[in-house]
C-alpha cells in the first residue's frame, strides 16, 4: 500500500526547519494560541449545522472558517489564479502538501472538499469538523480499498464538486517537494473532470518560509506553536492552468502522463525565484475555466 498512498518525505524538523525571520512576542502568541482555540470550538457547532446544507453553501461556511482560524493565528492568504475556476464544474484540485494547515488553505482560497484518511473520522472534534466540510474518507493502509476510493472521488467530480487531494502522500518542509502518485488521477478521468494543479508556498516577508511546515516526527503541537510564533507569515496559493486527459484505451499511460504534467506545473509554482508576496487575495469566484488537453 505505500507504493499507491503513503510515501516517506525526506524533511524533518531539525534538517528542514529555520528560525522566523521575525519572531511574535509571547503575548501575541498567547493571543493567536487563544483565538484559535475559541475558532476551533466554535466550529463544532458551525460544522454540524453545515454538514446538514446544500453543498455550496457547507463549502462557502467552511471556507469561511479556515479563513477565521488562519487570521487567528497570524497567517495572510494570497490567491492568484492563472485562468478562472470554474463555477458549478467538479474539479480535481491536486497541491503539494507542507503542512497539516494546507487543507485549511485550499478550502479558505476556492470552495472544495478535501480528501481525509479514515483514521481522523476517529478524532474528537477533528472528525466533527471534517465531516462538516464535506470530507471524503479514505483507507490508505488497504490496497484494496484503493478502486473503491477513486469511485468515491470520481462521484463527487460528477456531482459537480470540487475536491483536493495531495498527490505526494506525505509532507515535505516547501523548500522541495516529491513524486506524485497517480492512482487519485483516475478519479478525474473516469468523471471527465478537469485536473487544477495548485502550488502552494508559504512566506516570511516575500522569501520561502519553512516555519509551517509538518514533516517527519514533527508534533501537530510543536508545528502549531511554530507557527503562533512567527510573525508575517502568508501562504501563497496558485491555482494553475487546468488540465484535462484525452480519453484513451491505454488508462495506465494516461494517467500517469496527468500526474506528470500537473507535478511538473506544481514544482515550477514552488521552485520559482522568491519575490514580493501577494497584495490581497484574489477573486475566486469567476467564469468557468478553459482546459489543457493533455495527450498520451
């Protein structure tokens, strides 16, 4: 099962992580720690309601509160869009993952749902929150639930949802990233959905911060008080041109050539030269997209 799902990273903490540009002073971590709590809290109830709505609405209610809980601790978002996002259109929306905060950031930037592994329907209070954002579970540790999974995610891009996925199955510090898998490919080209790759990289004052970062025998506890601790931190995310698989016989090839383009449109996102970050973020609400084809 590792080879379909779960991969190893090579980033950790001590390897990987640098001090903050410029650091918060601890009352302004207190604070930032405290209204993340109250965010968290008050997104149970929020959640149970929204799991009960209409699909649009529970994604704008989500996407509200991921960007409540990020303006709690401390963290700006920045939105560019390549071409439009589509309106109404099911889309695979595929990122490099660097954080446990990366699904809370897709979800602030575009109305979506995320891909959770079946072990957070588990958690108290996590599992209340996924579910309200419309998360699809899956089994990881089984190879065999594995067609089962990208049917579950192909219903969905048929339903006109957007759903996101990390096609690396584990999380590098963003200074890097690594392969993506293509099982979850297949999803978008069994529903003729389009693929939007998207790469996201966070900042420290214009330059590439690895302070959010979550990777190897990281705790979510040390990540989170990281980040409380660091000052002008911002997550950039860009939504690329999207892509969509030309319908062949040869499903293999095809999608192996998707997660190939969209790793390749993703890494050129996060290795290009550091520069001034984003004013404000970007409208994402517009027309539909136009489509890449991409050819075997």
């Amino acid at each position: 099962m590792t080879g379909v799902w779960l991969r190893m990273g090579p980033c950790t903490p001590d390897m990987c992580v640098r001090a903050a540009v410029l650091g918060a002073g601890a009352a302004r971590r207190t604070l930032r720690l405290l209204a993340a709590v109250l965010v968290v809290l008050a997104g149970v109830p929020v959640a149970l309601t929204a799991r009960h709505a209409r699909a649009d609405r529970r994604a704008r209610i989500t996407g509200a509160w991921a960007r409540l809980l990020l303006r709690a601790l401390g963290i700006r978002l920045d939105v560019i869009a390549e071409e439009p996002v589509g309106e109404g259109a099911g889309a695979l929306v595929v990122a490099n993952h660097v954080s446990w905060l990366d699904p809370l950031v897709i979800a602030a930037a575009l109305p979506s749902r995320p891909l959770a592994k079946r072990e957070i329907a588990g958690w108290p209070v996590v599992r209340t929150l996924a579910a309200g954002s419309g998360a699809l579970f899956i089994d990881r540790e089984r190879l065999s639930a594995l067609p089962s999974a990208v049917a579950t995610v192909a219903g969905a891009l048929r339903a006109g949802d957007t759903v996101v996925a990390f096609p690396e199955g584990t999380t590098w510090c963003g200074l890097g990233m690594g392969v993506f898998r293509p099982a979850v490919f297949q999803a978008a080209i069994d529903a003729g959905a389009v693929v939007r790759p998207a790469a996201l990289r966070y900042r420290e004052d214009g330059l590439t911060s690895t302070r959010a970062s979550y990777v190897g025998e990281d705790s979510l506890l040390a990540s989170v008080l990281r980040v409380a601790a660091t000052r002008r931190l911002a997550v950039e995310v860009r939504l690329l041109a999207p892509l969509r698989a030309v319908p062949s016989a040869r499903r293999p090839e095809v999608r192996a050539a998707l997660a190939r383009s969209a790793e390749a449109l993703v890494r050129a996102g996060i290795e290009a030269p550091d520069g001034p970050p984003g004013r404000g973020r970007a409208a994402v609400h517009l027309p539909k997209p136009a489509v890449s084809p991409l050819r075997s």
